[in-house]
C-alpha cells in the first residue's frame, strides 16, 4: 500500500533505518480521540483545538490532531514531544505547524507506566531558532498524558 494512503488513516510516528532498510511507523486509533483542553503557551500560534487519547498502553502510537492559527507570515515547525517527569524526551515527531496537524508520538515498549507531559518546542525550521513560550521556556506544556501497561 502507497505511504500517501496509510497516511491518510493512520498517524505517522517516525521512520526507522538499518542499513539499507528503512521502515515508516504509522499508528491507527481503535478508539475515537477527545478533545484535550490546552491554551497555545506562545504568542506566535494559536491552539484552536486538540484531540489525542488521554491513556494509551506502552508500545502504541499516541495520536495527536492539531488545529492551528499562525501569527505569523513565516513558517513554523513543531517538536512534538512526550516528555518524563524528569525530563527525558520518550517520544518525538517534528511536523510543520500547519492549520491542520495530524502526527504520531511512538510510545517505546519499555517505558514506565505512569503520567507524561505532551509538550512541544516551537521553532522556526530557516534558523532552527527556538520561539520562547511566554514563559521564556523553549518548552511548552501542552497536556497531561497517562501510559498504561
């Protein structure tokens, strides 16, 4: 089946490689996503709606649906993050911060179970400059994921 077509109904999480082999992670949800409350923690993008699971089990793909509003003329890209309690990034997908962003997160197998921040690094993908939260973080939190056995 064509990338462009498992795309279409599934989230893409990440591409692997191994020697001359490379593999596209794609996740499918088996359950409808829900709306997640989350307020835009920077000034340049507007967070007009976001929809994932809340708890999802290890080894799974987290889905993440975006609707976005842009302040600005320039593009943008988002680091889509799960991050730790104590800060360790478990999961990553950079995608560009378009009105309508749909990506995966790849839960690892060997995760601990418990309670992850889906957080993201705005930045501008010309510099690969950060854009600060107005917090002044290059972090923002976004909302509060649970990971299950």
């Amino acid at each position: 089946m064509p990338r462009d077509a498992v795309a279409g109904s599934s989230y893409f999480a990440r591409t692997v490689a191994s020697g001359d082999t490379t593999l596209d992670v794609f996740g499918r949800s088996t359950q409808p996503l829900q709306p997640l409350a989350s307020t835009s923690p920077w000034n340049e993008i507007v967070i007009d709606a976001m929809r994932s699971l809340p708890q999802l089990a290890r080894g799974e793909v987290l889905p993440v649906e975006l609707e976005l509003t842009s302040q600005e003329a320039r593009p943008l890209k988002l680091s889509m993050r799960l991050v730790a309690a104590d800060g360790s990034v478990i999961a990553q997908n950079d995608v560009p911060a378009d009105p309508a962003v749909r990506l995966g997160l790849l839960i690892p197998p060997d995760v601990a179970a418990g309670e992850y921040a889906l957080s993201a690094v705005l930045y501008d993908p010309a510099t690969a400059a950060d854009i600060l939260t107005r917090d002044g973080d290059p972090l923002g939190r976004l909302a509060t994921i649970t990971v299950t056995e």
